[in-house]
C-alpha cells in the first residue's frame, strides 16, 4: 500500500462527508488511520450498493468487495483501505455475505418501518465489525442510525433512481408524485414527510462508537434541517464542531 493511494479514497469519502474530518480531532491518534480506512470503507460499499444506475456494475462490484471482505476474514487484503484494516478479528464474512444479499435486493418498502428493516442485516453486520474495530458496544440503536444514514445518504439525487430512494409508496402515493416529472413542490412536501418519518429512528443520544456517534448526530443536524424546509445546505463548521464535540463526549 502506498501512503498516496490510501489518502486519495480517504479525500474521496471525506469530500461527500466532511464533517466527519471534523469529527477525526476526537478520535485518538494512534486509532485515525483506522477511522479514515472504515470510513473509506464505508463511503465505497455505499456507493457500491446504491449510487450505481447499472444493476449489472452493481452486481460486479459487490461482488469483488464481498470476496475481498472475506479475504479480510482470512488474513489477506487487496486495497489500500482493507489493508489497514487487516488483522482486525472482525465477522469481516458475514458482512460479504449481507453485502452480497443486499446487492440484489429489489426494495419497494410500504412503509418506513420496512425500509429500516430491508435494511437491518446488512446494518448490523456492518456495525458488527465496526464494534471490534473500534471495541465498542454494538446493538440495535446503532444499527438503526446506520440504516438511517443509508436512507438520509440517498437525498435528493436518489429520487431519480429506479428504487426511488427507497421512500415508502405511501408518501409518494400520498403526494402524487411522479419521477421524471419537474414537480418541485410536490417532492419538497415528500422529502419533508420522509424526514420527519425517519427522524424517530435516530436516538437524541447517540449510540456505538465514536465513528458512528459523530456520524448520527451529524445526521440527526440534517434530517432536523430537512424537516422544516431549510433544504441540504452545509451545516457552519462551528456547529458541526459543537456536535462532534457533544457526541464524542456522550462515550
């Protein structure tokens, strides 16, 4: 692994996230080349599984990520990011293997308890590994704020992809609204509903380790925001400073 290739994923996650390099002051020194490398990690899974508009592209790359997640299992790594985290006695296998299944899920949730759920195996392998990555407690409440962050992840460019972000068809029968068509007020009154659906997931304190206590309360910030019109605009980084000071201190 080159020093070079491994700072180019980190700079590519946090270029779509970069609270959480705020969030990295909190994390001790001798632990932030592993919180950079789960984070990359993270950031290349998600867009593996829900940012590709090709299910063929889709299909191959979970499945070199899910062959090399159960490398790491065994020891072995290929990527600059995996080899950071190599070592780790993790269930790096069972993660391939949910991220396999979740890779060829065609979800139409009803509801938005069922979009959580659609999502809670993947989530809770995820957070797994990332318990023993980081020795902290796993559990349901973190599992749900990662589930939560997928779904948060997906707004608004998601709208226009073939699962629709994964809202319910209730709200989207609710507002009538029809992708492909420009109709504005119609997706800001859903994506207002959706929010404040998926808000109550999310606990007031977050849960799990540092990585993922940051990560909620910069999601809760967002959702929060989303709820009462202010749209997607860049929190200041003072206040952001203020929530990953908050989350890193609720350990």
């Amino acid at each position: 692994m080159t020093a070079e290739a491994f700072q180019q994923f980190v700079a590519k996650w946090q270029a779509r996230e970069p609270e959480m390099a705020v969030a990295e002051v909190f994390c001790p020194r001798d632990a932030r080349a592993r919180f950079q490398a789960w984070g990359g990690l993270l950031h290349e899974l998600r867009e593996t599984l829900f940012e590709l508009s090709d299910p063929r592209v889709t299909g191959i790359k979970a499945g070199w990520w899910a062959e090399e997640l159960l490398g790491l299992g065994a020891g072995r790594s290929r990527h600059p990011l995996t080899e950071v985290l190599a070592g780790v006695d993790a269930p790096w296998s069972t993660l391939g293997r949910e991220l396999l299944d979740a890779s060829v899920q065609d979800v139409r949730p009803g509801s938005t308890a069922e979009a959580i759920d659609s999502l809670f195996p993947l989530a809770g392998s995820t957070v797994a590994v990332e318990s023993a990555l980081f020795e902290s407690p796993a559990g349901d409440a973190p599992t749900r704020a990662l589930a939560v962050h997928w779904l948060l992840a997906r707004l608004p460019s998601g709208l226009a992809s073939a699962d629709r972000a994964r809202i319910p068809m209730r709200l989207i029968a609710r507002h009538g609204w029809v992708p492909g068509q420009a109709m504005v007020r119609e997706q800001d009154a859903l994506l207002r509903d959706w929010v404040s659906e998926l808000l109550p997931y999310l606990p007031i304190r977050p849960e799990g380790a540092l990585f993922r206590r940051t990560r909620t309360a910069f999601d809760r910030a967002r959702l929060e925001q989303f709820a009462v019109g202010k749209g997607d605009a860049p929190a200041p980084r003072l206040a952001t400073l203020w929530r990953a000071w908050r989350a890193a201190r609720a350990d």
